[in-house]
C-alpha cells in the first residue's frame, strides 16, 4: 500500500475542484458549486442569469446571491448534509439588485474531502414563494 505525502493532497484538491469546475461549465441550467461560505465553481448561464462575470461569482458568499442570512444557509446546508440531496423555490439576487424566483435541484458532493453543494436553477412557474427559500416534499421526486 502507498501512501499520500502532503503534496499528493493538495494536488488531489486542486483535481477535484477542476473537475468539478469543468463538470459545471458543461451544464446547459444556470448552474453553482459551492460551500457554506463562498462560490466555488460556476457556468457561463448563471453568470448571465445574475449578471456577474466569473472571477466577481467566485468572490461571493451564498449570501451575496440569495435572500438567506447565513444561519440559514448553514441550516439548509445541514439539511443537504442530512438528506444528500434537495430541490424547492429560492430567491436568485442579480448583480442589479432585481430578485428571481428560481426553482432548484441541489446536491451533495465533496470537495477535497470537505461537503459542499452543487445546484442547478431554472425560473420557478406557478406559486411564487413568499420566504426567501422553501423547501418542496417530497424531496427527492
């Protein structure tokens, strides 16, 4: 058996997070990767959504692109970190200030062996959610 030196783990993290930053790009949906405290990754169609370029997403909080406080996103990160998997209604900021109803699907996966989220987003037809995310049952249809 070998064994990983400090190099080959920091070579593993940036693997990963370029494989999960090209897997992203290629999605057609506005598209994110990320973790409780930043944007990881994101595609060409989410960056128009929200009117950002790529290296300004890369700088944002969660935060930053919802209406969820951070005690929130953490809790619904832990429900992610729970259930593996999610999909609701969430409010989308644009970089304008203008709010989007965007339906969305959100997975669990790792990043350098820490979780993390990945999550796609189309606009939301029929209600419009009246808090700033809402959770659909069941969960995993």
């Amino acid at each position: 058996a070998t064994s990983r030196g400090p190099m080959d783990t920091d070579n593993l993290e940036l693997l990963q997070r370029m494989l999960l930053g090209e897997a992203t790009q290629q999605i057609d949906r506005p598209s994110l990767l990320g973790d409780e405290n930043v944007i990881l990754a994101a595609n060409p169609a989410v960056c128009s959504l929200l009117d950002y370029t790529l290296p300004d997403l890369l700088t944002r909080a969660p935060t930053d692109l919802c209406l969820l406080r951070q005690d929130e996103v953490e809790q619904i990160f832990g429900v992610l970190r729970e259930r593996g998997q999610l999909r609701g209604t969430v409010w989308l900021r644009q970089r304008d200030g203008t709010d989007l109803a965007m339906e969305f699907r959100a997975w669990l996966v790792s990043v350098a062996e820490s979780p993390a989220w990945f999550a796609w987003f189309r606009p939301a037809v029929g209600q419009i959610p009246t808090a700033p995310i809402v959770l659909a049952e069941p969960l995993f249809a």
